[in-house]
C-alpha cells in the first residue's frame, strides 16, 4: 500500500515545520485539549471544560502505569504486519483487538517508520527512535486492553461528566477521545519517554492536514491509536 509522501520527501509538498514548533513548545495539557477539539462533539464546548477533561485523563492515564504489573504486556499476543497501517486521512500506528480466543495487537511497520520520518523531520528523531515508536504503540494498546477490561468506568468517574440528574441520582456519560488521552499518558509514563507521545500524534495529524488528509477529511482516523 502505498502511505502519504514522506515528510522532506520527494512528494512532499513541504512539511509543516512551523506547525511542529508549536507543537514542541505545547504543554501536555494543550496538546490533550488539542486533540479533543478535533473531534465533532465538542466542537462547541468550553475550552476550559476540555482542559479539565483532559487534565483528569492524563493523570488517570499515568497513575495505571504505575498500577500495571511488569508482565501485564506478555498477556496479549503482539502480532506485526509490514502494511496495513497508512491510508488516506489515516496513519494507524497499531491496534487492540479483543478475540474470546485471546487478546491481539497488532503493529504495522508501515505506519511505524512513517511515525517515525515525522519525528525526524520535527527535530524529535532522538526521542522517538524506531524503537521507542514502536514502544510507544504497543504500550498504547496495552492501555487500551485494561481500560476495556474495566477500567473505564473508573475514568469515566474520573472525568465527572454527567449526562443525566436525578436528585442525588447521576448518570456518568463517555467523553469521547478521553480514553486515548488516558492511553498516550499510559505509554508516556510507562516507556519513559522525555516527550509525550501526543506530540507526535498532533504532528501526524498536522502533517496530514497539511496534505490535505487531515483528521476532518472524508475518511478520518485516530493518528495514533486503536480502531474503533
């Protein structure tokens, strides 16, 4: 399958090199809030009621890592696949899939190295080696797995989100994206990355609306992340 141009590349229209400086200097919180403003459901909430949401997934992001047992990860089969992982509007770097059969992740090394090739051409090539992108990836879906496990009634708790009151009765309601804040946090703290992996995140996508392929096309996908 053939992946967007290569960021510096020869089909490259020119990569978004200031779009990168901004997102280098952005605080993880701003970076989180950055993310959840993409999707269409909030596009009409109040900044500071995202930057709370989002301030509430990265902790709770950071305090399962510390939670997470050393061996947790030798629980799910961890598959590769060389394609797979880049189309339009779309760079999936790996996903969760929960089988009764047993868990699976799978990674694409397509998307990995073109993760990779963004974080070279952002001045981050030193923080997100190939190794540690694909670190990064794996971790990620790892956090994904134990949410699906029932850890996200615990976030959604976390995030205080109401859908419905009742007297002394409240319906806790999904925040949407919240979940992938929580799992770039995870993989954040557990990999010990010196720069979050929503940084990189906000560059493929940056870099994919500067194609012309951004997160609001006709066929959007989660820059980094799990399939729905």
């Amino acid at each position: 399958m053939n992946g967007p141009p290569t960021p510096g590349g020869p089909g490259d229209p020119g990569a978004p090199h200031g779009e990168y400086a901004r997102i280098g200097a952005a605080d993880e919180v701003d970076l989180a809030v950055g993310l959840l403003s993409l999707i269409p459901l909030h596009e009409d909430r109040d900044r500071a009621q995202l930057r709370e949401w989002a301030a509430r997934a990265l902790a709770f992001g950071r305090e399962l890592a510390r939670e997470a047992p050393a061996a947790d990860t030798a629980r799910t089969e961890v598959v590769e696949e060389p394609t797979g992982g880049l189309a339009p509007g779309e760079v999936l770097l790996a996903e969760y899939l929960h089988r009764p059969s047993g868990d699976r992740i799978v990674v694409y090394a397509d998307a990995l190295a073109h993760a990779h090739r963004v974080a070279r051409a952002a001045g981050w090539g030193r923080d997100f080696t190939p190794a540690a992108v694909r670190r990064a990836a794996l971790a990620h879906e790892e956090a994904h797995r134990m949410l699906h496990g029932g850890r996200a009634r615990a976030l959604r708790d976390r995030l205080g989100h109401d859908l419905l009151r009742l007297g002394p009765l409240r319906l806790r309601g999904h925040v949407a994206g919240a979940d992938e804040i929580a799992a770039h946090a995870y993989a954040h703290a557990r990999c010990g990355l010196r720069r979050s992996p929503l940084a990189l995140t906000a560059a493929l996508a940056a870099t994919l609306e500067h194609q012309g392929a951004g997160p609001g096309g006709p066929d959007p996908g989660t820059p980094l992340g799990d399939r729905p």
